[in-house]
C-alpha cells in the first residue's frame, strides 16, 4: 500500500486500490512535469500534490458515488483536480472544463497518455456556453475552489439533469456566503443534499456541500457571461 492508499484508508475510510493508485501518482507526476512550463498549480513538491491535490480530490468520492448514472463535468478544472483522478476511481465518462484554452490542451494531452482518452474529453471556454450547448446533459458537477457556493449554484443549475448533483469543495466559506446559498435554492432548482467539515491529513480543514437538482429554476438560466461573479443571486425578501 503506498502513501495515498494509506491516507484515504486511515483518515477518510475509502481503499484505493493499488493499479489506481498508480495512476493516480502518474497523474500527479504528469500535471507536475507539465507546470515546469505551464502554471497549473502553486503545489511544486510530491508530498504537498499527494494531499492537496490527490487526498483532497478523493474525498468527494462518496459523493459522486451517490449521483445518477451518466456524465460528469469538473467545472473550472485547472489542473484536472479533482476532474482526473474521481474519473480514475469512478470510470465515469469525464468533461474538463476551463477557460483557458492552453491548461485544457495540456490537460487532454495528459489523459491521452494516461490512456484515458476514452473516458476524459475537454472544453474550452466559459461555463455559461457549455449550459446553452449542453442543458440538462450532466448527471453530476464538481467545482473545487472556484467561486462563491450562489455563483456555483447558478452556473451549475442548467448543466444537470434532475436529479443530478452538484459537489462543491470549499476551504472556509463565511457564513453569508452559506446564508445567501441556501436562500436561492428555490430560485436555480436545487436543494442542500450534504454539508460536510472534515480534515486532511496535514489537518487543513475542508467542507463539501452536495445540491441537488429537484427541478426548472424560476429565472431564465444562464444569465449573461460573468454575471454569476459580479452579480451573484441573492435571497428574495
């Protein structure tokens, strides 16, 4: 059992088996070999990639486990955490998305080699044209430390099916962002499934809210490029 097998297992209670924890490491070994020329990450050592990017990315497992059958996109994906390694562990068929046209090339050029190019397709570009181009296609959504939970719940509402699921990783989020989240559920159509603190194995803390898709938001979805930034929904009084 190597190093990220041992922490899943001792501090998360999920088994990596050994053929994907190979690949695993031979992601992270990729994505790093490839920021010697591109900045996909800020995390230079192995042992920093194996908890930060690996440990972190896999404690959503459980949750895209719960999800329905069917596609899976990594909203604002970066360096392809956690987009590349829950598409190792769970085989779903797997959408990078960025807007930065060069991290998603590297990125397809490193599923390919992975031999995922099967299962791994990218796109490039803003997340509010993928939902025009793909409404209602995807059976679950992660976005991992990208935007404010309300702007995640907008931009993610038209992508997924009903029922689908969107898992946000989020680091410490104030409790006005939570307040105003949980306020526009009505609005985008989804409810709070999950929320869940935990800690890493180098004891950071991380909390994963899960929403579900129960139905049609009450607004036209999605609005205007950069809206759910600049603007976010709010609570109605």
């Amino acid at each position: 059992m190597g190093r990220l097998a041992e922490l899943m297992k001792g501090y998360h209670g999920i088994e990596v088996k050994e053929d994907r924890e190979r690949l695993l490491m031979d992601d992270l070994h990729a994505i790093m070999d490839v920021n010697k020329t591109m900045n996909l990450t800020r995390i230079l050592s192995e042992e920093g990639g194996i908890v930060l990017h690996l440990e972190d990315s896999l404690t959503g497992l459980p949750y895209i486990g719960d999800a329905p059958e069917g596609l899976y996109a990594d909203l604002g994906t970066g360096g392809g955490f956690p987009g590349i390694p829950l598409c190792i562990m769970t085989g779903r068929k797997t959408l990078l998305v960025d807007s930065v046209k060069k991290k998603v090339a590297a990125l397809d050029g490193v599923a390919g080699n992975l031999g995922l190019g099967d299962l791994i397709d990218v796109y490039a570009g803003r997340i509010e044209d993928l939902a025009k181009e793909r409404k209602g296609q995807f059976s679950v959504l992660t976005a991992r430390a990208l935007s404010s939970l309300p702007s995640l719940m907008e931009l993610a509402s038209p992508l997924l099916k009903k029922g689908g699921r969107l898992i946000c990783y989020k680091a410490q989020p104030t409790g006005e962002e939570i307040e105003n989240a949980l306020g526009i559920q009505e609005i985008v159509g989804l409810r709070l499934e999950c929320d869940q603190t935990f800690r890493l194995s180098d004891d950071s803390t991380r909390r994963i809210f899960v929403f579900e898709k129960t139905g049609a938001p009450r607004i036209k979805l999605p609005r205007r490029i950069g809206l759910a930034q600049k603007d976010p929904l709010r609570p109605r009084s």
